[in-house]
C-alpha cells in the first residue's frame, strides 16, 4: 500500500512540475492602427524608441525577450538597453520584429518584467507627439528577462522530486523481489 502511494505521489509531482515549467498564457491578437493614438499617456508605464539588437526563446515558452538599444525614452524611464517580453506566436500578437529592426515601443510592468506585443509597438513617426522624449537613463539596467523563474525552477524541482521518487520505489521494490526469490 505504502509503494502505491508513493507511486501516486510520485506521479503527481512530476505532472504539477511539468504543468508549471511548460504552461503558457493563452490569448488572441487583434490590433487597432496606432497604439500610440489608442493610449493616454498617463496610462503608459514605459514608452521608447529603440533599435532590436537581440531576440531569444524562453525555454520551451511561446514568448521571446527582445533586446533594444533605447534611442529615446517617450514615458517612464528606461535605460540605453531594455528587455521586453513578447508573444512568438503571430495569433498572441507576435512583434514580428527582426534584430536592426527600429520600433516606438509600448511596455507594461507585469511581475518586475516588461511586456509589449505588436498592439504596442509602431514606427517612430507614429510615435511622434507622445510623451516628452528623453536621452535613456545609463543608471538604469536592462531589467529582468522572466518573472516567474521562480515557478520554472520551483516547477523543475518538484518534477525532479517526483522522478526521484520514482526510482527510488522501483529500485526498492526490485530489492525485495531478489530477496524474495534468494528465501
């Protein structure tokens, strides 16, 4: 009985662990003509223009972190470079962008993370009027790439957990076979 409770237990750390590392926000993506029309600037946390020096993956999510060298900051502060996160799949509002590519940018603070998708972001002359531009801030950072790496690695560990487990109940149960076979 003891075995095939901590088989279940097993079992569903490893499923939670998997759930947490793998699973994504779900949403659809339709657009006006002009964010920078849409938005009041009040209600902006970061607005900028910068360049894309950099797209990469997070892990096996459907979102990117872009890199942007800040040529100009709109609203908030920023500093000469920004990491945004943004959906890769082009129904979640995918940027689209390639890297030398030159956006105006719209951001949210969401978990210590920036975040934009293609609803936000523009050319510059469309961006032309908002906010009140500013040379970026070097006393700023990047800011961070993912906000719940704590979940990825909380989930990670709890699938590791769960595997070890796993094992461990196996090779018991091999051992108390053997010896049932060397009685």
């Amino acid at each position: 009985m003891r075995r095939v409770m901590a088989a279940a237990i097993s079992i569903l750390l490893s499923a939670i662990g998997i759930t947490l590392v793998s699973a994504t926000p779900a949403s659809a993506c339709s657009c006006g003509d002009n964010a920078f029309e849409f938005f009041d600037e009040a209600e902006v946390e970061l607005a900028f223009i910068g360049t894309v020096t950099d797209e990469a993956s997070l892990f096996a999510r459907s979102d990117k972190i872009w890199t942007f060298e800040t040529t100009e900051v709109l609203v908030g502060e920023a500093g000469p470079t920004v990491l945004v996160r943004a959906p890769s799949l082009s129904a979640s509002c995918a940027l689209g962008a390639q890297v030398g590519d030159t956006l105006a940018v719209i951001a949210f603070d969401q978990g210590g993370v920036w975040n934009t998708i293609s609803c936000d972001t523009g050319s510059p002359a469309q961006a032309a009027g908002f906010g009140d531009p500013q040379p970026p801030n070097a006393s700023i950072g990047p800011g961070r790439s993912y906000a719940n790496r704590e979940v990825a690695f909380f989930g990670g560990g709890l699938a590791v957990i769960g595997s070890v487990i796993g094992v461990k109940i196996r090779s018991r149960s091999r051992k108390r076979s053997r010896q049932a076979l060397k009685n």
